[in-house]
C-alpha cells in the first residue's frame, strides 16, 4: 500500500504543479508581464468559462465536471491522501478518488497474497448484488 500512496501522490504533485506554473504564467500575460501566447489565452478563456483547463485534464484526473466542481474534487481528494499519510492506512477507502484505481486494487491483492502465503494469480474478486437488505429510517 505505501507504493500506491507514493505513486498517486507523485501523481498529484505533477498536477498540482502543472496548475501552479500555469496560473502564475496566465495572471503575468493578463497584466502584460509576458506575452499572452494562443496557450495562455485559450486557458484564461477556459478559466473564464468555469470549463477545466485542457492542460490540466492531461495530467489530472478523469472528469467531465466543470471547474468549480473540479477543484473541489481535486481538493477532497488531495485531503484524503493527507489524511492516510497522517494517520494511516485508512480503514475504508474512497475507490474513485484514486488517480490510478488499478494499481490500489493490485496493492491489495499483494498484501492478502502476502499474508496468506498463496499466489496473487490464484486471487480475484467477486461480488453479490443484493436486494434484500433493509435499511433503517433515520
């Protein structure tokens, strides 16, 4: 699990950076510090436009959510990997907030390998769906 968290962080990092870099470079071309490049422009007009920039989309997660709602998700996200390097291996993990889902789900096979002494190709997942379950007014 520690290689899952450091690559999904290695991840966030190179978004976060991307992010930084441009939002510095945008704001000096809007004030004529620099040249505002067809580049800078087309990500002050998605700025603009509350739409998330295509250059962030390149390096940061799979979404279709407008800006607003991007930040906010990126944010959470950000906060549950802070969380988990706090204060450990959570207990329940919030499967779609990671960047790469296949690699946690790799992790983990690993680790019940592991401790079970047993071949991770011998490990897959199964599931029941059920309708059955009552649930309690609250």
């Amino acid at each position: 699990m520690n290689t899952v968290i450091f690559q999904e962080c290695v991840r966030y990092n190179g978004l976060l950076a991307v992010m930084k870099v441009s939002l510095a470079a945008v704001q000096r071309g809007l004030v004529g510090e620099i040249v505002m490049t067809e580049e800078l422009e087309k990500l002050a007009t998605e700025l603009y436009n509350n739409q998330t920039p295509s250059s962030w989309s390149k390096v940061g997660h799979l979404s279709l959510k407008p800006l607003g709602s991007w930040i906010g998700d990126c944010n959470d996200r950000i906060e549950f990997l802070e969380k988990w390097i706090e204060t450990g291996t959570p207990i329940k993990f919030w499967f779609s907030g990671f960047f790469f889902p296949q690699a946690f789900i790799t992790g983990i096979k690993q680790n019940y390998a592991r401790k079970e002494k047993i071949p991770i190709d011998r490990i897959a997942y199964d599931y029941i769906v059920r309708d059955d379950i009552k649930h309690e007014e609250i």
